[in-house]
C-alpha cells in the first residue's frame, strides 16, 4: 500500500468530481469557510478559448461534418456534434467498460471542469411530493429516507442561485419553485400548446437554468439557442462557470485537474484518511490527505471507487457491507417521434432561437390515473423552429422527396422550420438484472479495474415508451401532421432507448434507513464510513420522470450543509 | 468570418447584454461581415479530383441546386470545394466520387455517345431523373442512384451550411437579442392554417 508523504496538507474535505453535484459542494463549502480539494479526471475548461458559442458552420472547412467526412460514415467523431462543448463522449480512449453478455448499455463520461453540466439540456424539474415514496404508492422500488418537504428548502436554494424559468402552475406531478420569466412559446410551441389542450393534456413554461435577468453577476440570456455549445456569459447553469470559477476564487479550494481518483485510503477504523489517484500528466500515483471526502463522479463512476477501494476490512469494496454498491442502477426510458406540420410549411422566416432547448414543456399529467397499463409516468420535451443550418438538417427532406433542381430546394424552404418532434423521458424502476460491478478481467490505462454493465428493461418501461409513441402520434395528428414511422413492436424491446442513452444513470450507492439494503443514510452519508458522502445522483432511491440534474443539485447542497454542521460539531 | 471577427461579436455581446441589447443593426453587420469574409477567401486549389471530374461535379451540383434569379447555386456557393476537400483527406470518399462521375460518363457515352459535361442539358436531366430516386432501382441503375444519393447529400449540405445558403432558406439567428419576441405575422400565418 502506498504511503502518505507525512508533510502534505490535509484538508477539511476531498471533493471527487467537479459536475453537478461536486460543483454545489464545493460552491457552499467554500462559502462556509471550508478548506477544498477538488479533484477533477479531467482538464480545466476555458469557456474564452472552448466555446463554440456563435460560430457559423462554413467557419471551419469540414463545416462540423468531421475531416474526411467522418460523420458521413459513422457516428460523428463528437458525441453531440463538432460544435458542441468539450464534454466527454461515449468512449474514452484507454478507459473502455464492458457489457455482459446479453446486455446493451453506453456509459457517456465527460473528463472537464464541470463535467456533464458543461453540455446538459439544462431541464430543470422538481421531483414531485410523490415522487419519494413510490412503493407506498404502487408497490414497486423503495421509498426515500427523505420527504419532498425536507428537500424544498434546497431546491428553493439551487433555483435562487443557479436560475431556473418557470411558470406557478399548481400541478402536482410538477412542483412549483421560485422561477425567472420564462420567454414566450415559438409559433411550433403554440400549436402544441392548443394540441395540447384540446387532448386534456398540459402544456407548460419550461423550467431550464438559462437566467432570464442578472443574476450573482451573470447577465441575463441573449437568446442565440446556443446552450449546448457553452455559454460565453454563463447565462446558463454549468457547473464549472458557476460555482467552481467563483468558488476557486475565495481562496479556499485546491483543484487537481487531470487527476484520476484510483483509491479511497481507510485506516483501520474505517475513516476515509485520503484519496489515491493517478496525475495523468506524469501517470504516476499521488495522494490527497482529507478529513473527509465527498463522492461526485458521477453515479456509476462513484460506485466503482468504492469497489476498488478494498481492504482487509472491507473486502466487498469501502462502505459496501450491504453488498448494495453498483445496484439499484437505472437510466430514463427514452423515445422520440416527430413529423411536419402543413400549417407550419412556408412560415414567414424570423429569428426563432430563443433559449437553448424548448419554450414550453408537458410534465406527466395522468399521475393519479385509474386502470393505467403501466406505473410511474413520463414528461414531454419538444423541439421545432428555424435552427441554424447545419450538415445533415435538410438528410429528411432530401430522402422523402428524392430528385434534384428548383423542386427539391422549393420542397428544403417549405418544410424549413416546420418539422416539430417530441422526445419523451420517464421513469424505469430498479431492477435486480440491472447493476454495474467490476469486471475481473479488464482494467484501463492507469491499471484501474473497470466496471461491467448489466442492462434490462422490463415491461413497465416497454409499455411506458409505447404509451409516449401514441401520445406524441396523438398530438402531431391533432396538430395536422402526418407521422410517417410505423408504431415500433416495443413488447419486443424494439423503439425504446438503450441502457444509458439518455445519461441519467443513478441508484448505485443508494441513500436508506436500513443498513442492509442501502449504503448512505439520510445525509447521504455512509452508514459504515461516518467522514464518507456521496453527493452526485448514486444516492438516489428512484429515477423519477424529472430529470437529474436539479435534484442534484438541491441534494449536495443539502448534504454539504449537514457535512459542515458534523464538521463544527467534531462528528467527522 | 474571421475568429477576429468572431471574438468581436462575443465582445460586443458581452458589452450589449450589460447595457440592454444587440441592436439589428448590429445583429444584420455580423450577417454581412460573415458573408464578405466568404466572398474574399480567393480561389480554392483543387486537391483531389482532376479538372474533368471537377468540372462534372460542378454541373452536378449546379443542378441539385441550380442558381436562379436571386442567388447563385451550389457550385457557386464552394459546393465542390466542401466535397474536393474531404475526399483529400478520405479515400473512401473520393472513390465514392471518381468512381460515381465515372459511371455517370460511361452511361452518358453508352446513351448518348458522349460525357456527362458535354451532354446536352435534357441528356442530363434525362439520366438524372432516373438516378435521383430509389424507385428506379435496378441492376443497371444502382451504381448511379447510389452515387448521386451521395452528391445530393452533401450538395444540399454544403449548400444550406454557406453563407449563401443560410441567407437564401432564411436562418437570420445567431445574433444577440435583449428580448426574445415572435413577431405576430408568422403567428397569424400558422393558426389561420393550423386544425387547432
């Protein structure tokens, strides 16, 4: 084992993981007066030189289609396209994982300063009062250790500072918060609403972390669509813009970049007393020493540290006595239809950007439905307007119409701006064939054990997704639109994303009061290891329809805050 | 435009948003100046098709998407010199175009006793209206449909991605904007015809 130089510092606290949930840690312990190592897998993100922000695609000679036309031939060679934010991919060359066989799963992992929040579609949903006990409602999964009205505070916090738009609506499934004014629907967005409508279904401002006025010194929007290319002016939420640059510059917190976590180091007690990790750069093994140390890798990377981290004392991996670590495992169901919209066809040309991402939103509305055919539900994401050009916009229209000459650029401008789709996301339900563990065979480049999926979906989310296809049909037909894709066999697993595709993966170091079935307390602290917490979305008991990333938010928070407490208290 | 050019817009956009917004004119300058800076690049050197096969693409492209009235077509809009360029640093590519232009010559030569260029203008659209759908597919044809798939992919690609084309379907975001507004005349347009 290797030893600890004796010299080094030790800080107050060791934060692994600078995205959503590493990112709020560091933002409020820093602001309580609290000694920070970051440490971070990645390199630092300078949004002045990254960005993309406002670039044409004829400003670069392969126009974003990739040198060779890389993307003509494959998946683009960027996860989201060449003009997207630096921020991971689906592969990450010398660090594979594998899938066992008779599962499907991808595993996107962004090394940078603020991780997965430098690119996020930036929906930001409350969790909804029912959302945490799910198996007092129907049975299935397991219910929180926490109630919706002790997480409100946190979310009040997160959307004050981090910026949520929104509308107060009094929907249950959708929780009011404290919103910024959400911009007005897009002509596309107003067809849907009055769809909508007329479907008994409804139709709401959306709730993005895009700020809509000053805020903590962030100027307001300039509705140029551009989220997911970072944001020059951090109008939207990244967690590197927002709360690690302000963070670093309070004096108070250390960031490693490049620097990646192998080993939580335990004494015999059991305290966490430091983190081993490889600095890329030299690719030698170095190490922090901390009083206690903080999780935020990202779910299913935060559960392989702990699986790597073994000893004589705790052979199944640190804090795993309950053997629940890596379990639990979900990801959102995910389906997407869309179609044209005759009324929309040669619609007078304006500037529609607005936001990054949609103007109005469908939270779940059948939520206290009867005779249901599947349980838990899902929420709507719609995407429509005039984008900005890029390579591949007009691959639909060239394939429907075929041809070539006046007719086919006449066919281009009409249906510019006209195609509208929905996307849906829902609620998968833990599963005891879906986990993640290490696979004793493999290990990546710095000689760390990697992790190996195991996948399913089951009829819940299989009916779950078909329920999407006929809703969105519903909806394009009511709006005029003609949907052209033949109903997918979804009993047949067919339609439905994959494993992972939506990066929503959560549940593998779950939160609980019982110390055999879950591996953190209510404070999201480890039942085993008292100066050990994990604050990224392992801790979750449910995936809800919601998305993540606000809750995560609104979690660390609160977990940081507990940490601070137990810190001047002496308990940690 | 240039990436000076580009960090002058982030700066001015930066400066705007404090003080309330990027004016339209500001906004239509940027539209300009990328056009000009387009305009001005010189003249491409052509880097993996010979002058022959460069010079089909060109027709090729001019009637995927011709030139009218208002705007010059895709060759015009450095359609070839997109495809040129990627086949140099892709040989799967530029096999896809050298072999594609091939064929539509022999054929042309087999019909017409002559090459694609030098064909006349209803030779051409003759063979294309056969290619340019996959209905026609057959032992003869599948060769050249699939080629001319291709060059009306990334054609209408290079084209819609210029600044020509961008100006032409009507793209006029990208710009800095203090107020975020749909003006009521596209509204009207969309509820007099929508079923809802």
């Amino acid at each position: 084992m290797f030893q600890i130089a004796p010299r080094s510092p030790v800080y107050d606290v060791a934060i692994i993981g600078s995205g959503a949930g590493g990112g709020t840690v560091t933002k409020v312990l820093a602001d309580l007066g609290v000694n920070v190592a970051l440490i971070e897998a990645g390199p630092p993100i300078d949004p002045a030189k990254d960005f993309k922000e406002h670039m044409w695609p004829y400003q670069v000679p392969h126009r974003g289609v990739g040198e060779g036309g890389a993307g003509y031939f494959g998946p683009s060679p960027w996860a989201f396209g060449y003009f997207t934010t630096t921020s991971g991919g689906w592969e990450l060359p010398g660090e594979p994982y594998t899938v066992a066989p008779g599962s499907k799963f991808e595993w996107f992992r962004s090394r940078v300063v603020g991780g997965r929040t430098n690119h996020f579609g930036r929906i930001s949903l409350r969790f909804a009062d029912y959302d945490f006990t799910p198996y007092s409602r129907d049975g299935l999964g397991t219910d929180w250790p926490i109630t919706y009205d002790e997480l409100a505070p946190y979310y009040d916090k997160a959307e004050s500072f981090i910026g949520v738009t929104g509308s107060k609506e009094g929907i249950r499934s959708a929780p009011d918060g404290i919103f910024q004014q959400c911009p007005p629907p897009r002509v596309h967005e107003m067809l849907v609403q009055r769809a909508a409508k007329k479907l008994n279904i409804p139709c709401i401002a959306s709730r993005l972390a895009v700020i809509t006025k000053p805020t903590n010194g962030r100027p307001a929007c300039h509705y140029c669509a551009q989220c997911g290319r970072g944001c020059v002016t951090a109008s939207n939420y990244s967690s590197s813009q927002v709360q690690v640059f302000p963070a670093l510059k309070t004096g108070r917190v250390k960031l490693f970049t490049n620097a990646m976590a192998r080993e939580l180091i335990a004494d015999p007690s059991g305290k966490v007393t430091g983190v081993s990790y490889i600095d890329k750069a030299s690719r030698t093994e170095r190490q922090i020493r901390c009083r206690s140390v903080v999780l935020a890798c990202g779910a299913c990377e935060s559960a392989r540290l702990l699986l790597n981290s073994k000893s004589a004392a705790h052979p199944n991996g640190l804090a795993n006595g309950s053997g629940h670590v890596g379990r639990n495992l979900t990801d959102s169901v995910g389906y997407s239809l869309g179609a044209s919209i005759p009324a929309l066809e040669e619609l007078p040309r304006h500037n529609s950007d607005g936001m990054g991402g949609m103007h109005v939103y469908i939270p779940w509305w059948l939520w206290d439905a009867k005779n249901k055919e599947f349980p838990r539900g899902y929420h709507v994401e719609i995407s429509g307007g005039f984008h900005m050009p890029a390579i591949g916009s007009f691959a639909r229209e060239c394939r429907e119409h075929e041809g070539y000459g006046k007719d086919l650029k006449d066919f281009i401008h009409a249906r510019y701006g006209a195609y509208v789709s929905f996307a849906g996301r829902g609620e998968q339900i833990p599963n005891e064939n879906t986990y993640c563990d290490i696979d004793p065979d493999v290990v990546d480049q710095y000689g760390i054990p990697v992790l190996r999926f195991h996948f399913k979906w089951t009829d819940n989310e299989l009916k779950q997704a078909q329920h999407m296809h006929d809703t969105f049909q519903a909806i394009l037909e009511t709006m005029g639109g003609r949907v052209t894709r033949p109903r997918p066999n979804f009993m047949a697993g067919e339609g439905i994303s994959m494993g992972g595709e939506i990066i929503h993966e959560l549940g593998t170091i779950r939160m609980g009061n019982d110390p055999n079935t879950s591996v953190l307390n209510k404070h999201c602290q480890a039942h085993e290891v008292k100066n050990l917490f994990v604050a990224d979305a392992a801790p979750f008991v449910s995936n809800p329809d919601k998305n993540p990333t606000l809750s995560i938010i609104a979690l660390a928070w609160r977990t940081a805050e507990y940490l601070a407490e137990e810190m001047r208290k002496r308990n940690v | 435009m240039s990436e000076l050019s580009r960090r002058d817009l982030l700066q001015n956009i930066a400066l705007s948003v404090t003080l309330g917004g990027l004016s339209p004119a500001a906004a239509q300058h940027v539209h300009n100046v990328a056009a000009d800076e387009k305009a001005s690049s010189g003249v491409y050197k052509v880097k993996a098709l010979n002058s022959h096969e460069y010079q089909t693409l060109e027709k090729l492209a001019d009637l995927i998407i011709p030139p009218d009235e208002k705007s010059p077509g895709a060759a015009a809009s450095g359609a070839c010199e997109f495809i040129d360029l990627l086949a140099s640093q892709n040989s799967r590519l530029l096999q896809i175009y050298t072999g594609g232009i091939a064929w539509l010559d022999q054929t042309m030569t087999r019909r017409y006793s002559t090459n694609f260029v030098k064909a006349k203008p209803n030779q051409q659209t003759a063979l294309l209206d056969l290619i340019a759908y996959r209905r026609n597919e057959s032992a003869d044809l599948g060769p050249g449909i699939e080629f001319f798939d291709w060059a009306r992919r990334m054609v209408v690609d290079a084209y819609y991605t210029s600044p020509t084309g961008i100006q032409v379907i009507g793209y006029v975001g990208n710009t800095s904007v203090s107020k975020f507004e749909v003006p009521q005349e596209a509204v009207d347009y969309a509820l007099k015809r929508s079923p809802v």
